[in-house]
C-alpha cells in the first residue's frame, strides 16, 4: 500500500505542475457563473459569498489550492505523513465559515444519489471516504447503512462519529482484493477521487464484485481529471468494455457540480447487470 500512495503521489505531483490552463480567467469566470445559477445547491450565505467574490479572489484561493496539494503530494511521495498537522481542507480555505467548497459538491452530489437509490434500507459503501463529506450529505437524506473504505488512518480519524458503520482501511485498486466480501452492497459511491492519482480505472473490477447484482455504481469525475492525460477517454473505453461484456449497464450519464476547484463534473450512474442484455447504442456509447 506504501509503494502504492508514493507512485500515485509523484503521478500528482507531474499532473499539479502541469495544470496552468485551468488557471486561466475564462474558466474561472464561467465556473464562478455556474456557481451562482445553481442555488439549488447553495444555502442564502454560501449564495450570497460566491456572489460578492470576484475572480481575483478566486484565483487566488486556486492558486493556494494547488500549493498546498503540492507539499502535500510531496510530502506523501517522501514517505511523510501527507496531512502533517494541517486542517481538514473544508475548514481552512474559504474565509467565510458558512462556505464550505467539499460540503456544496457533496450535497449536489449526494441529492443525485439519493434520487437514485430510493431504499433508504440499502447498504451502502463510500469509497475514498476521506474525511466523511459524502456520509454526512447522504446521511441527510435517511440512508442508515452506510460503510467507509479509506485508506489514511488520518483521514479516518476525521469521520464523525455516527456516519459509518464498517470501516476499511484498505486501497482499493487493481493489485489486491480488500477483504470486503463479494456481492456486498447495494451502491458503491465514489465523489471526486476518480482519478490516476486515487481510484484509477484498474480498480473498478474490484468496485464491481463488492456491489450485488443489480446494485448502484454512483461516481463522479471533475472536469480536471476527465481531460488530463486521456483519463476520462480511458475510463469512458473501460466502461465500454463492461457494456460490451455484460458487467454493467448504465443508468445515466449527467452533468454537476463540483466546486472543490470551482469546475463542474460527470456523473456516472451504473448499474451492475444482473443478467441483463445491455444496448450500448442507447446508452451513446
């Protein structure tokens, strides 16, 4: 597992050093309008925030962002604890107490999840938990088996107490099995750490056998990594693979929120087949 967070580490450190046409005023500025016409997903103060900041300041706070992930992936990549004695992210970047980047994305994300999954009943894993954004969102909602896969017991000892039931303190990729038993749950969910730094495309057969025939695959992609180094068009083959073999079908591919780097995402609603005859055509792959 160690050799594996270093190799992904000095793979993110590459891709952050090359990231300077995300830095750009045109981005920005559409993301920041994509922002303020989404108050579905905003509270009045998270609103009214976005709304008085100008695109300076969110250069700015980009600009911080990827610095600080940068010492963080390196400190990962020299054997380091990658935390250090840093704050959750969610609490220190924004200013403002009541904006919280990771909590807006996670609840556009968890409402999309919960439309989905209707059984409140259903079991439930989340995937790259990391600090427990994603539980607490659908927790809100009335799901009550919800388990955690993580695999920094930094970011584990963050989850709030009540979200969880199991926790796995495992990587998930396609070297090693977890010990999660197969045809396991009802929905796997993955928000945001699909990705060749995190959850790479080599580890969805693994995320495969975990959910039961029939169960949810729920995830989404940023913007940033779904154009960075062919990743999206990657995955994207990879799913037609899974179409093509009878793994999976999918339910529906949408656009949403993302925020944490004030881009937008594409979420994938999977569906595990259980002998079902899937129609690649429909589906516009």
């Amino acid at each position: 597992m160690e050799k594996c967070i270093k190799l992904q580490s000095q793979h993110a450190l590459a891709h952050f050093a090359s990231r300077k046409q995300l830095q750009n005023t045109t981005t920005i500025m559409s993301t920041c309008s994509s922002i303020q016409s989404r108050k579905f997903s905003l509270t009045k103060d998270e609103a009214k925030y976005f709304a008085s900041r100008s695109v300076e300041d969110m250069k700015e706070y980009r600009n911080k962002l990827q610095k600080r992930r940068q010492e963080r992936m390196k400190r990962a990549a020299d054997g380091k604890d990658a935390y250090g004695s840093e704050q959750d992210d969610g609490d220190t970047y924004f200013e403002v107490p009541p904006v919280d980047p990771y909590a807006i994305g996670c609840r556009a994300f968890a409402a999309i999840i919960a439309n989905c999954v209707t059984d409140r009943t259903s079991q439930v894993i989340d995937i790259a938990a990391g600090t427990g954004y994603m539980g607490i969102e659908i927790k809100k909602f009335g799901f009550e088996n919800i388990d955690s896969l993580e695999p920094l017991q930094a970011m584990i000892e963050k989850q709030p107490k009540g979200i969880y039931g199991k926790v796995y303190k495992e990587m998930i990729s396609g070297e090693e099995t977890t010990s999660i038993p197969s045809d396991n749950y009802d929905c796997a969910i993955i928000g945001g750490s699909v990705s060749p730094t995190h959850i790479e495309v080599g580890a969805f057969p693994e995320i495969f056998r975990i959910v039961k025939e029939g169960g949810y695959i729920i995830l989404n992609i940023p913007d940033y990594w779904y154009h960075y180094m062919n990743f999206g068009a990657n995955f994207d083959t990879m799913l037609q693979r899974s179409l093509e073999d009878g793994t999976l079908e999918i339910v529906e591919k949408k656009r949403c929120v993302y925020i944490y780097h004030f881009e937008d995402a594409n979420v994938y609603i999977l569906r595990k087949a259980n002998n079902v005859i899937n129609n690649t055509a429909k589906n516009g792959f």
